[in-house]
C-alpha cells in the first residue's frame, strides 16, 4: 500500500539531481480525397463479445525525435518510451530516473509530423544537416542557447519559411522519411498482442496565429502512409481530407484533436477555416474523422471554463491561462471547452440537423521526454531540461516567455473498455467512444443507459451484461422510446492504490430551438451527503491535506459509488447529451510535493490540494 500523500503512478529509482517530403523536396501532390461520405465501421467486436477489459493508457507521446523535445535535451527513442509504458526505468534529461509501479495497457508514440527526426539527424557529423547554423544551436550543452534554436524551427513551421535550413530541403525530407519508417519499426517491435499495445501515430503540428489547432493521429493497422503535416497545410479540412483518401487505401485512421484550451476559441468554432457557416458535409467530414477529443493533458484540462460554466462549483481547474508558446492570454472561451462544443454541437442538431461535435473523451500527457507525468508525488514535468526539476518548475526558471510551468498538470490517462488488448481492441473501442479521460489516477467507471433496463443496477449480478443488452455504454446513442424518460446506470470504483471518491455527476447538455443549455446533477454522493434543495450544492466532502507534509487521509469519502438515475428535466422532444464526472477527495497537487522537496511554501496563486477527476464519453439522446 503507498504511504498516504505518494499519489500512484512513478517510482523514482534513482534520484540524481511525402507529405512533408513533398511539400519540401517539390513531389506532386496526390488528388484530394472525395467529399463523399467514408463509411467507418463502429467496432470489430466479435459476435456476442462484450468489452470488459479496462484498460488504461497514453495516447500522446513525444521522444527525441521530435524537434522541440530534442532541444529539451532528450534522448529517449519511441523503444524507450515503450519499455517505459511496460514498466522499465528511463533516465530524465535532468538527471534522476524513474519507472511506473503500474505498467500501461497502450502508448502512442506522436511525435511531430513536421521535421521528425531531422534535430536528431543534425547531431550526426555525417549527415549534411549537421553544418547548418541552426544545428549549433539546437544541439548546444547550453539550454538558452537550444531553446533559441527551437524557436526558430518552431517558427519555420508557422510561418512555413525553409530559410533556417539554407537550401537543405531535400535532407530535411529525407531524414523525415527515415524517421517515419524507424518509427513503425518500433511501434511494431513492441507490440505484445494481449498484453500491451503499440499504436502508430504522430502529431499534426497546426497553428493559426498562435491558437492551437494540433491533431495527433492515430492508426489501427501495423503500418500507415507517409504524415500529412501542417507544412503542407495547416488547414483541418485539408488533414481530414488525408484521412478519407488513405482510409480508402485501406488504412483505419482517426484524428484526435488537443489543447483546445490553447485555441482562443477556434478549435469548435461556429465556421470552417475560411470563415464559412459550417453545414452538413462539414459536420459529417468531422465526425468521421475526429471521434474523440483530449480533454486533459499536461497543459491543462479542457472540459470548461468558470466564464462558460458560472454555476459549475468544479470548473477552476487545472487551466491554461496563455497561448503554447507565449504568454499572450486567451481571451475566447467558447470554441475552445469540451462542454461547449457538445452543447454547440446539440444547437446545430436541434436547427440545422446535423452535429459536428459528437466526439468522445480520451486523454494523453503530451510528455516530451518519453515518460508519462501522471504522478503528483512524482511529477517530473514534460519539457525536459525546462522544467525537469523542483527548482526549474517553481522558479520557472526557463520559461522564457513560453509559459509559465506552475501551471502545468500532471495528467493524463485515457481509459477504455476493450475486448482484448490489442490494435483492434483499443482502437475501436477509441473509435465507438467507449472511453474516459482521468487526470493521471486509475479510478474506474461504467456508464449505460436505457428504457428496460431491468437487472442493470450497479452491484446486481451480472449487472453489466444486462446493461450491455438492454441499453447502450458511454459514447453511444439513445434514440426516443414515445415519451419515457431513459434510466441512466453509472457506477465508479476508486484507484486501488489512490484517494477515496467525493461524488459522481451527470452533466446534462440539451438544446432545443437553436439555445443550448447545461445542468449538473449530483447523483451519488459519499459520506452520506445530501444535495441541499434551496442551493442546489452538496456540501464539501473535506479536505484532509496537510500542505507542510504534503500528505492526506482516506478518512473520508467512498471506495465505491453507484446510481440509478432518471433526468427529473426529461423533455422527450429536446437533442440532449449525458456525461459523467467522477471527483476524487482533495489530495496534493505536484506543486505541494515540490515545495516540500526544497522547504518552501507553496508559491502565491497556485492550488496546495486538487481533486483528481475523471470524465466518460456522452450518452446522445436523439428525439428523432
């Protein structure tokens, strides 16, 4: 058992202190993909299998050989980042090494689409990219000195000017071309059918001004084409109309956009990328492509925001305040939060017929050093040198005008429920919505709905076959039975080696008449707690924390919550959408372990305690 307060996740050992070759080498381009709809099979569950293995994972993954990770100083190829994932020590660039205590199920390795591996190929005396000027700079022992460097690819990529590779385009391209190949090697070496998965994918590195518009894809299958970037184009329609057209050539893909919350409201806007309406083909072209979205992540979480969501008591949480790479603020709210989108998304059902927004939860760390920072106990951030350490993170000692790391999370892990531990298993189960998103913790969580749901209550035998067969999981769609309200049946089960449970919510969205609406119902509630009638709020749970120690109790909360629940708003001719949020007990944020670490206080204005929380893909109702 851990001692109270070492949150689960790490163990620190030790302690120490085509696409892009087209678009740069001038091949032609391949025909653009029909407008056409793609059909997309939900699942590839065999007859009568019924998805009963959770199984827990990272689905955003950076090593060495991506551009900025390698100015961060580190060394760590996609084979160390997967024998991290199955439980093997790694060594971070800022010295100390660290191993799960729990392995993961699945990792993919994402990393940038955009220059992969050409820092890496600039280190080799051999290679031609080693002369150039910026070579000097992103491989220099002096972290100033690289960072400068990597700001000057990064710019490269935004503005699309080649100048800073001197005329070595075509080595640019090949080291790329290389790099995607050694990349699916190791994606394929370390694939362990039934026992850990390996995903191929990579990070479609898209910005507009400054806002986020990155996408990580990902594939089924044990090869894929040559990456579309976003060097050649930065447009989203452009990258979905990629996908369609190797989707025809027989490649399962799917798009995951992230970071919404870095967006400054364009990633859900109400227009495609040339300032249009959005209507029916657009919708349809993004819900095929894009099934989920990273709600969490190392740079903030992205379901609300307390501007969207005044009522919503949980909505301060983990936010990010600045664009990635600068400290210019977000000022647009909407387009850039799960909750919104979902509910814009119900708008244009209710009006127009059509829904681009019907995306599920997943979740990923970004990690740029090849390790997942889940752990609060254990955070070693996610930029390398930059933040590697108690002193780099506190003092922000290189921030440097990108952003301030106190603000940064240790999150986060997608959960799914799979019929095996497989390629197939986790990427359909990706592809149906049948996922959750958690902060870092491995709490567990089972949400259906139905009309007869008749042996389906948590706890009842085989309660979870009676739901499968009689109603549907989170991601799925509910279609209206006359004028009955459906029976919701959520039940969550703490992290084993974490913090007891505060509560579980239904957060209900709806639209009706073009206006969408939200309503969180606190369904079940630990200790015995009530929802007081006049405030509408269940009263706090407690707060066992002990800043100085960095500790905390599970004198209080639940291991075990579970409900059955109908909407007493139930309106049957309204578009309405379900989701669950599972809040644990406070317990220290990696910024209370920090302090301890160097015998200070807990810096102005970041949070001493957290409450850890996951969320489940909707539950759709359709009234037509």
């Amino acid at each position: 058992m851990h001692q109270r307060g070492m949150r689960a996740g790490l163990l620190p050992v030790a302690l120490l202190g085509g696409s892009m070759v087209c678009a740069l080498a001038g091949c032609a381009p391949e025909p653009r993909a029909p407008t056409v709809a793609v059909v997309v099979p939900r699942t590839s569950q065999a007859a009568n299998a019924l998805p009963t293995k959770l199984l827990f994972g990272d689905l955003h993954m950076h090593t060495a050989w991506s551009f900025d990770a390698f100015a961060f100083k580190t060394t760590a190829t996609p084979d160390d980042a997967y024998a991290f994932a199955q439980g093997a020590p790694l060594r971070h660039p800022s010295g100390g090494v660290y191993q799960l205590d729990r392995p993961l199920d699945f990792l993919a390795v994402t990393d940038h689409a955009e220059f992969m591996g050409v820092m890496s190929a600039m280190q080799d005396p051999k290679n031609p990219l080693h002369a150039l000027a910026v070579a000097g700079e992103v491989v220099s022992p002096d972290t100033v000195t690289a960072t400068n460097g990597f700001k000057k690819v990064l710019n490269a990529i935004e503005s699309k000017d080649m100048a800073v590779f001197d005329g070595h385009a075509g080595d640019v391209g090949a080291a790329v071309k290389d790099t995607w190949a050694r990349t699916i090697e190791a994606a394929n070496r370390n694939y362990k059918p039934g026992k850990f998965t390996s995903l191929i994918g990579y990070e479609w590195t898209a910005v507009n001004d400054g806002r986020n518009l990155h996408r990580n894809v990902i594939f089924r299958g044990d090869t894929a084409p040559q990456p579309f970037t976003s060097l050649d184009s930065n447009r989203p329609e452009d990258l979905w109309a990629y996908l369609d057209k190797v989707r025809l050539r027989g490649f399962a893909v799917l798009a995951i956009p992230h970071n919404s919350n870095a967006s400054d409201g364009l990633m859900f806007a109400s227009t495609d990328s040339d300032g249009r309406p959005i209507d029916a083909v657009y919708a349809a072209t993004r819900s095929r492509n894009e099934r989920d979205m990273e709600i969490t992540q190392v740079k903030g979480t992205s379901e609300t925001h307390p501007a969207l969501s005044p009522n919503d008591e949980f909505a301060d949480f983990e936010l990010t305040q600045t664009y990635i790479s600068s400290l210019k603020p977000i000022t647009h709210f909407a387009g850039g939060y799960a909750r919104e989108a979902l509910m814009r998304g119900l708008a244009f059902q209710a009006s127009e017929g059509f829904n681009p927004y019907d995306f599920g939860f997943v979740a990923g760390t970004d990690s740029h050093v090849g390790m997942s920072p889940v752990s609060e106990s254990h955070y070693f951030g996610k930029a390398g040198v930059l933040n590697g350490t108690p002193e780099a993170r506190l003092d922000c000692t290189y921030c440097q005008g990108l952003t301030d790391f106190r603000k940064w999370s240790a999150s986060g892990l997608t959960a799914v429920w799979a019929t095996e531990n497989t390629r197939a298993g986790v990427y359909d189960a990706i592809n149906r919505r049948e996922t959750y998103a958690t902060t870092g913790p491995r709490m567990q969580a089972r949400f259906f709905a139905g009309y007869t749901m008749a042996g389906a209550r948590p706890g009842s035998p085989d309660w979870v076959g009676h739901a499968y067969r009689q109603g549907v999981p989170m991601g799925g769609v509910l279609k209206r039975k006359g004028s009955t309200a459906p029976v919701f049946e959520v039940w969550a089960a703490k992290d084993v080696e974490g913090a007891n449970l505060d509560r579980i919510q239904i957060v209900k969205l709806s639209a009706k008449g073009g206006h969408a609406a939200e309503k969180i119902y606190d369904v079940a509630l630990s200790n015995g707690r009530r929802v007081n009638p006049k405030t509408g709020k269940a009263p706090p749970v407690g707060n066992t924390v002990d800043p100085k120690a960095a500790t905390y109790a599970n004198t209080i909360g639940a291991t075990v919550l579970s409900a059955e629940w109908r909407d007493p708003d139930f309106d049957p001719a309204v578009y309405s959408a379900y989701y669950v949020r599972v809040l644990e007990i406070p317990t220290p944020r990696w910024s209370t372990f920090d302090a301890k670490a160097l015998h200070r206080d807990v810096p102005k204005g970041i949070p001493v305690s957290i409450q850890e929380r996951a969320y489940t893909s909707a539950i759709w109702y359709q009234p037509k």
